[in-house]
C-alpha cells in the first residue's frame, strides 16, 4: 500500500489530478478488498468530486460503484441514495465490464 500512497504523493507534487485520482480509486479497490470498507470510502469521496463524468464516465462509474460496495459492506443505509446516483450513469456510454461491474455492486446494494 505504501507504493499506492507514495504514487498519489508523486502525482499530487506534480500537479497530476488524474493520475491521483486514479490511483487513489485503486488503492480504495484494494483496501475494500482487504475488508477496510469504511477506509474505502473515505478515500473514493475524496476523489469523487473531483471526477467529470464527461471526461472520464468509466472513472466515475467505477468510483460510485465502489461507493456502493463500501456503504454494502458496512450496512449504512444511505446506499440506497448513492444507488439512485449510480442509476444515472447506466445510461452513460460505458465500456461492458464496467458496466456489469456498476450492475452487481448495485444488486449487492440492495
């Protein structure tokens, strides 16, 4: 985890958003792996503002998704809030695995 947090160090020093915040969404991915949902979380909606959905739609799908399975994971009842946001982005041009990515953490949601 350390190289994750050093390369969001490097990229913020650099002035690189982007690359932080990409970073930033895999470090949550990993922590939420590893059953750190409410650390996931704090750092997916701290990059969360951050992302255009036009820009980028699959980073923000990807985010919100992650969102979800944290909120799942620690069984706050605001994710069904944060399902209704993701259910904008399914109309979004979204590449097909994140699209059923997004899909299954919103069934899980409920």
């Amino acid at each position: 985890m350390r190289s994750y947090e050093s390369a969001i160090a490097l990229s913020r020093q650099i002035g690189d958003a982007t690359g932080a915040a990409i970073v930033t969404l895999d470090l949550a991915a990993l922590r939420l792996a590893l059953g750190d949902a409410e650390r996931a979380l704090v750092l997916v909606r701290e990059v969360l503002p951050q992302l255009d959905v036009e820009e980028s739609p699959p980073r923000v799908a990807a985010a919100q998704g992650l969102v979800i399975e944290a909120l799942t994971a620690l069984k706050r009842p605001e994710v069904l809030a944060e399902i209704e946001r993701a259910r904008s982005l399914e109309a979004l041009a979204l590449p097909p695995p994140e699209r059923v990515r997004l899909a299954r953490r919103i069934a899980q949601g409920y």
